[in-house]
C-alpha cells in the first residue's frame, strides 16, 4: 500500500532537504544524492554522469527505508554485492525514518557511501 496523500509532502520535504544539504552545487551536473518513492519505501540514490557519455546519467541505490505500516515501524536496508536489499543489521529498524536517515548519514560501516 502506497503512502499516504497526506503523508507525502512530509516525506518529500525530509529527503529532499536531506539530499540538498548532501549535494555539492559545484558538481551537481556530475554527482549528486536524491531520492524516489516506491510503495512504501524511499530509495536514496547516487546519480553520475555516464562515463562515456556525459548526457546520460547512471543512478546508484545507496539505502532503502520501508515502512511497515502494520507494525508501525521503519525497517533500514543496504544492497549486498549480490545486487539485492539486506537488513541493515547494525541498526535494522526505527519508529521514524529520520532516526534511519541518521545511520544512513553516520555510515559507520561503509556501507552506504563506502
């Protein structure tokens, strides 16, 4: 079930305001952080300039915060070498998405930025 009308522009603000404090406006065109909306999860993305060709862009996930709105919760993900979501273990959920955007931001494994 998708989010909520009325839970949205909440959430789009956040992640937006979270991705313009990340992004360096000198290399923007070449890489910056942003986000989109799935259902009930929000991807952070990393987005380059094609290598070989600079009109294009290539776009990296970098996190995954679901919400589970039975239990009423926010499970934090990181995507593995094999390509897929994993529960981020050191801190796998969170009452609110921004407690999870925190950890995002600390990445104290290197697991989200490197």
């Amino acid at each position: 079930m998708p989010f909520k009308p009325e839970e949205l522009p909440l959430i789009e603000s956040y992640f937006q305001s979270y991705c313009d404090k990340k992004n360096n406006p000198e290399i923007y065109e070449k890489l910056h952080l942003d986000y989109e909306i799935d259902n009930q999860s929000i991807i952070l993305l990393e987005v380059r300039q094609h290598w070989q060709d600079p009109t294009r862009e290539t776009r990296s996930e970098v996190a995954k915060i679901k919400y589970i709105r039975s239990s009423n919760i926010w499970k934090l993900y990181w995507m593995r070498q094999d390509l897929k979501w994993h529960l981020y273990e050191p801190h796998p959920e969170a009452s609110s998405y921004v407690t999870l955007l925190e950890v995002v931001d600390r990445d104290e494994y290197c697991c989200f930025y490197g």
